[in-house]
C-alpha cells in the first residue's frame, strides 16, 4: 500500500487504516451519520471485506465470533443514534469475557452535537464505562492515530473492546494521510513484569504440594499459552480442570485433564478444589459461576493466581502468591524452575468421582434407554461425526452447558460461547463469525428455541453471505434454563417459559437454508451425518425432551463441591 503523504477524506482514511492493520473483514450496517464511510467503501479496491447483517446486535456479535477465532480484533462500522445502541450489548459482553474489538459508530456533525439533533448519541459517555477506550474522532487528520491506537489498546495486555465515535466533519474533511501504528501508550503496561519473588514462591508452594489443582481460563488461549500449559501440567504431575471459556485450551483427551469447573461442570474437579493443597489458577477471574459460595471455595488450599490483570488477582479469591504477567510467559517460568512431581494417588483420586458422574448423569444424557431424544445426547452425536474437530459456538442457556459439557476438543480456539454476560441472541451471528474466521473448519451452532429467535434475522446474512454455518437447534419449547430453575427453586412455578414457536422449516426455506427435523432417535446420526457432508448452511430442528434438565448442578448458595446429581440425588463421596 502507498503510504506516501496524499490528500484523501477522513472516510478514505479510515478504510486505508483498517487495511493498514490488517484486518480483512468487518461488519456493519449503514446509516444517516456513517453514509461517507459507506461511500468510500463503494469506490475501495483493497482486501477487506464487509458483511452486512440483518441488525447491529447481530453485527457486533459475529465480530466477536471473529475475534474468539483469530485472536485479533473484530471490526464493527454502524451508524449513530440507535445504530450504536444496538451494540452497547455487545460491548458489555466483550468487556465481560475479554474479546478484541474496534467498534466505529457514526456521530452527528460537531455543530449539532449537544442540540438532540436526529439520531445523536452521547456515544462515547455511554460506553466509558463498558471499554477499555473509547474516543470521538472530530478532525480527518486524527482517523489515523485514532485507529492506529485503538487497535492496540484492543488487542494488547487484557484484550477488550474500544469505540471510535466518528463525527461527520471527520469522515468528510480531507488530510494529509500517513499511518504509524501504534506500539507505546505512556502509562498504560499491558505486559507486566511478573515479580521474581512471586515466582520463587509460587515454585516453593508448588514443589511442597502433595495435592495441587490447575484451574485456567480464557487467558490460557489469550496468550496462546495452550503448550506451556500442557508442559506445566506434565512436569507437575497436576490434574487441571477449565472454565466454560477456557474450554479447548487442552484437548479433551488430556492425560491430566479433569473436566469443566463450575456451576454445571464436573464432579471431580469441582469436588477436589474443596480437597487440593495447592490451587494454581491460570487466566481466570473466579466468576461467581466457578467459585459457588465464596467462603467455601477451596478455603483448605494455598492459591497461587496467575493473571496479567493485576485487578483480578486477589479480587474474589484470596490469593497467598499473586503473580501479574502472561500466562504463557509465568507457565514457562515455572515449569523450568520447579522440580517436577508424582502425584499418581491424588490424579488416581479424580477417578471414582469421574465414575459416579457418569453412571448418574452422563450415560444416561447421551445413552438413554429410550424416551425423547435428550440434548446432550445430540451434543455427543456431532462430536463423534465431527471428531472434535469443529468450532463449537453456544447461545446461552442449557444449550450452552450442554454444548460445554458434551462436546469433544481437538484443536485450540474451539468453543465461542456469551460468558460474563449471557446474552441470549449470542450465539447465531457468532458463529457467523467464527465460521468467516476459519472457513476451512466446520462450524457447529448449539442454540434453543429462545436463543435463536432473538437473532433470527441473520439468517439473511448467512443467506446472502454464502456462510456454512450448521445449525443444531434443541427446540424443547421452552425457555430451557430459566424452566429449570422454576421447577427446582420456584416450586414448579413456570411463569412465562413455555414458548409457543413458528415452523422453522419454512422460515429456513425462506432463507434458502437446508432444514430437518429429527424426532426419533434413530434418525438422529442420519441427519447428523447428512449435515456435516458439505459446507452448506444447515438447520437441524431438533426435537429433544422438553422437561430435561441440565446436571450435574451447584445450587445458589451452595460450595462448588456441593452438587445435585439429579433432581434427588446429591453427590456423596
């Protein structure tokens, strides 16, 4: 690309930064107050491509699938006005789960800021709070800098979402255009020094324990960290247990690995934090959702919390060896240093609470003896046809524990789900997102009958877009989560979750989309199969047990090692 000095508009500019960074594509939708960045698009002859979505939520989500795939930050472009508050959702739920994002919203011209000109916005007052940085470009000259800078704010340190709130005179004025990216913000370190003596004691604690636990997240596939975690976790002899988004980090089939943490995660790792001496916690934030009762959490352990957001360490969770710094970076520190381990009694131990979860819940969720098909039993179908080796995206609700629970990993990068935030609405413009990421990958939408009317519009841009996302839709005709929550808490009191809902095979006909629908259970791999034969988009209707529910579970109130099995039955060691 010319760099050379060349008077172009602040609209021109833009596209020419966006370029500059490297980004090939990015979502948006039109508007009044964004039109000349929409015109300068017209005449642009460079590698990026735009999709344009059905509305601005779906816009800001399938950026976010995008980014949970690349690692590098999704692009949105929408107008003023409500074009901008339709992202606000979005932004939140990228702040919550740390996903890099550059969000360009349009803004009225300066003269007509503070008068209530037609779809004006206080854009930038709306999301300080909710971005890492967000900024109102005034002048064409500064597109440059603006853009140069937010894309390293987005995608250094903890990555997160930054707007750039573009005020007409910009993107119509003309500058003098030449781009420096951006590499040093004065008083901003995203990559902190982890503390020698921290690191000296963290090999200390680690050397003397007789029962460690890895627990990591997200910050694990962050930082790329997934072979030094699995160097760790071997030289340790250390079972470790993943959040929900730090699902794929290992692979499934990880000697040490012990399952999911949380609320509907795996007995074992959720019963031994309560019984660990040395709990390592690696690129997580102990969500209320992890931890349970806060007082009970593993209050018997030394934890030892590695993260590279100095605010989260000690936040929920008492930390006695606080370690600010990559993942990647602090596992390969430690792993040089500490001695290494034998730990089979204790990895040995997992054992029989892995056994008992299986004969309670798990074989009779994927191999009942007959009745409805049941969801985690559809889950297990398309990891078996697609040998773990799809992109897994979730909306939220049970679908999403049952995708997290049921699905296998081969790859890293696997599971793209709405975390700190649960935004119902997630999970269809996600995987639009992933699947433009990773064209090449098979992509697997699990999504309920709530979930998926909320964006259902952007099978329009699936559509028009060509994109072969598969659509696994567990239609229980309820709102599935919230139903179970009233049958075991509220006394069966199911007060607005019954869904009455459409015939999704002529919604998916009128889309152009390919559609079955499954009922019985012997037509379940068939139609699986069938799927998962081409990469065209699919919409498998998927008729499951309407009253099923998501176990195991931690009550509220309860300690992470408290759990139901069943509606019934609790788990005793």
């Amino acid at each position: 690309m010319d760099q050379k000095d060349q008077k172009i508009n602040g609209s021109q500019a833009l596209w020419r930064s966006l370029e500059a960074e490297g980004v090939h594509t990015v979502f948006g939708y039109p508007g009044g107050q964004i039109m000349p960045v929409y015109d300068a698009l017209s005449t642009y002859s460079g590698d990026i491509r735009h999709i344009l979505v059905r509305h601005e939520q779906g816009a800001i989500h399938a950026a976010q699938g995008y980014a949970r795939v690349t690692g590098e930050p999704g692009v949105v472009i929408v107008t003023s006005g409500p074009g901008a508050t339709n992202v606000v959702t979005g932004i939140v739920d990228a702040m919550s789960d740390s996903t890099p994002l550059v969000v360009i919203t349009g803004q009225v011209a300066l003269a007509a800021l503070g008068t209530d000109a037609f779809q004006e916005a206080d854009v930038t007052g709306l999301t300080g709070p909710i971005t890492k940085w967000n900024y109102q470009i005034r002048r064409a000259e500064d597109v440059a800098w603006a853009v140069s800078r937010a894309f390293y704010v987005a995608r250094s340190g903890r990555p997160g979402p930054v707007v750039l709130d573009f005020t007409k005179d910009a993107q119509t004025g003309l500058t003098d255009f030449q781009y420096k990216k951006c590499t040093f913000i004065r008083s901003y370190i995203p990559d902190p020094e982890p503390s020698e003596a921290a690191l000296d004691e963290a090999v200390r604690l680690l050397d003397a324990a007789e029962r460690p636990l890895c627990v990591f997240g997200q910050g694990v596939l962050i930082s790329h960290a997934e072979a030094q975690l699995q160097a760790f976790l071997r030289k340790g002899d250390i079972p470790a247990g993943s959040t929900m988004l730090g699902l794929s980090a290992l692979p499934s089939d990880f000697p040490l690995y012990q399952g999911m943490i949380g609320m509907h995660g795996n007995v074992a790792p959720n019963v031994k934090t309560g019984e660990c001496d040395v709990l390592v916690a690696v690129g997580m934030r102990f969500d209320d959702r992890v931890t349970g009762k806060v007082s009970g959490y593993a209050p018997q352990a030394k934890v030892i919390h590695i993260d590279i957001d100095r605010a989260e360490l000690g936040k929920i969770i008492p930390a006695q060896v606080r370690i600010c710094g990559d993942a990647g970076q602090v596992l390969a520190v430690l792993t040089e240093r500490m001695a290494g381990g034998s730990h089979t009694a204790w990895v040995e131990s997992f054992r029989a609470c892995a056994e008992t979860e299986r004969e309670k819940v798990i074989d009779p969720q994927i191999h009942p003896a007959g009745g409805a098909i049941r969801m985690g039993e559809a889950v297990d179908c398309v990891a078996a046809v697609t040998e773990g080796k799809a992109i897994v995206v979730t909306d939220v609700g049970q679908n999403q524990m049952m995708g997290a629970r049921y699905s296998r990993f081969a790859r890293p990068r696997s599971f793209i789900s709405s975390g700190g935030l649960g935004t119902m609405g997630f999970g269809l413009p996600a995987a639009i997102g992933a699947k433009l990421a990773a064209s090449e990958r098979p992509v697997c939408l699990f999504v309920g009958d709530g979930g998926i009317q909320m964006t259902l519009q952007e099978l329009g841009t699936i559509m028009q877009e060509g994109i072969g996302v598969k659509i696994v839709l567990l239609n229980n005709n309820w709102l599935g989560n919230v139903r179970q929550w009233q049958e075991l808490f509220f006394g069966c009191r199911y007060s607005q979750t019954r869904m009455l809902n459409p015939d999704y095979g002529k919604i998916a006909d009128a889309y152009g989309i390919r559609y079955r629908s499954v009922e019985d259970r012997a037509g379940l791999e068939p139609a699986v199969r069938e799927m998962f034969s081409d990469d065209a988009p699919c919409l498998l209707d998927v008729r499951v047990m309407e009253e099923d529910n998501v176990m195991p579970m931690v009550p509220p109130g309860r300690s992470v090692g408290e759990m139901m099995l069943t509606e019934k039955e609790w788990y005793r060691k």
